[in-house]
C-alpha cells in the first residue's frame, strides 16, 4: 500500500479513464433497461418467467445457461440488434473492469518497475476477454 | 500510508462512515463481478466449443440459489452505488451532503435486495415463487 501519485492536470490517460468509467457505467444501466424493456415486450403475451427476462437484460446467450428457456435460441445472438447490442455491453464493461482491476492493483503497487507490467498485463487480459467474448456471441448465432 | 486507498480488513475498524464503507464494498463487489463475468465467459466459450466439462461444472454453480444471492449482491450494490458516485461526480456541490445520499442509497439498495432474496430462497425452498 503507497500514497497514490497524484496526475497532472489537462486531458491525460487518467482523466480520461476516470471520464470514460462514469460514461460507461452510466451506459451499462442503460443498454441493461432497454434488454429489460424489450423482455418485458417481448415475453408480456409469452408468460416469461424471471430468470429469462433477466437473461434478455443482460446475456441472451444460448449455449452457457441451462436453466431457463429463451423462446426462440435463434433469435438470441443471430439477431443483428441483440448482436450490437452485445458487443456494446463486451465493449464497455471490459473496459470498465480493466481499467478498474489496473487502478486496484496500482494502488497496491505504486510508481515502481513493476507499475508497467501491471498495464501490460491488464491490457493483455482486456484485449483477450473481448476478443473471448465476441467469439462466443458470433459462434452462437450458427 | 494512504487510508483512503485502503479496502482490508482493517478498513472495517476504520471509523470513517458510511462514505468508506460504501467505497470499500464497491471495490469487492468490482472484483466479484470481474470473477463473475469473467468465469461465465469462459465456461461459455468451453461450452460452446465442447472444451471439456468445466463449463458444466461452473453452470451448476452459478444456477445455484446460494451463489445467486452473492451475485445479486454484488450487481445491485455496485450498479446503486456506482450511480450514486457519477450523481455526486457530475454535481459537485452535493458532496455536501455524501454521508446522507450513502444513506438514500442503503434505503433504495436494502427493499429491493430482500425482495429479490426473498424471491429466490423462496423458490429454493418451494420450487415456486
């Protein structure tokens, strides 16, 4: 634990992550109200239960979850518009979390030799996870 | 050493409010949900591409009523708090009254939380809700 170096002031690295973790949080809760909005459209006339509808909101994903039943599996990610959507939630909150994950760790590790490794190692992970995650969303829609 | 930083054990005897105790939460529950989403991506992608059965294995796990009420935790306590950072972020002057909005935020988090607990121990024990 080290006293946290204090960045200039200006348009930097920093300040702009510090703005875009508000921005993008404030994005995630909305693309999760319209995947709420649109279960609650879609699944009104099907009885939808709840583990579905709260599927729809976040992760219409076919081949993870068991338990619940989207109506139709291929309208899940074959959907240009669930696609995007998707890819905007990948988008946003991985970088959210890594960025997050890389100002928790710094905090821990200080301005030393290792504060260049932590980066490097939290942007390798950030740029895996997506490219992971956008796989299995384009994988399942065939 | 820089307190503010501090999210341990110690910080629970760190008598600072409900501001630092509402900081801390949300850096575990950051971590919760960066393990959370980060396994279910995985296992989907070990799912999808018949990589063995692990994937399985963290499916039981993350379907299990025990593990939902954690999950639940950590998505709602971060999302709520989360917005209660950008409000006071975009408007600064309501910093004046942070330790009253952290508990604004503990009376919107607690109704729907034990709502949605509730809900799923419910069904656990009965199969319906």
């Amino acid at each position: 634990m080290r006293p946290r170096y204090v960045p200039q002031r200006g348009i930097n690295l920093d300040y702009l992550m510090w703005l875009f973790t508000r921005i993008s949080g404030v994005g995630i809760v909305v693309l999760a109200l319209i995947g709420l909005g649109s279960a609650m459209y879609m699944g009104a006339r099907l009885q939808m239960d709840l583990p579905t509808v709260l599927r729809w909101t976040f992760l219409p994903n076919p081949s993870h979850v068991i338990n619940s039943n989207i109506p139709d599996v291929t309208m899940g990610w074959a959907n240009a518009f669930w696609q995007i959507m998707q890819f905007l939630i990948i988008f946003l909150a991985f970088t959210h979390a890594a960025n997050g994950l890389r100002m928790i760790a710094e905090d821990y590790v200080g301005h030393t030799l290792w504060q260049p490794f932590v980066r490097a190692f939290f942007a390798l992970l950030w740029m895996a996870m997506i490219i992971i995650a956008v796989y299995v969303v384009i994988g399942s829609a065939y | 050493m820089a307190y503010g930083k501090y999210s341990g054990f110690r910080g629970l005897f760190y008598n600072a409010g409900g501001p630092y105790h509402s900081f801390s939460l949300h850096r575990l529950t950051a971590m919760g949900i960066c393990l959370f989403v980060g396994l279910h991506v995985l296992s989907s992608f070990s799912m999808q591409q018949l990589l063995g059965t692990w994937g399985t294995t963290i499916n039981i796990i993350y379907e299990s009523w025990w593990f939902q009420i954690v999950v639940v935790f950590c998505v709602l306590f971060h999302t709520i708090n989360g917005i209660r950072v950008v409000i006071l972020d975009i408007w600064p002057k309501l910093l004046r009254y942070e330790r009253d909005v952290v508990y604004l935020e503990w009376a919107i988090f607690i109704p729907i939380y034990a709502l949605t607990v509730y809900i799923i121990v419910m069904k656990a024990f009965t199969g319906t809700v």
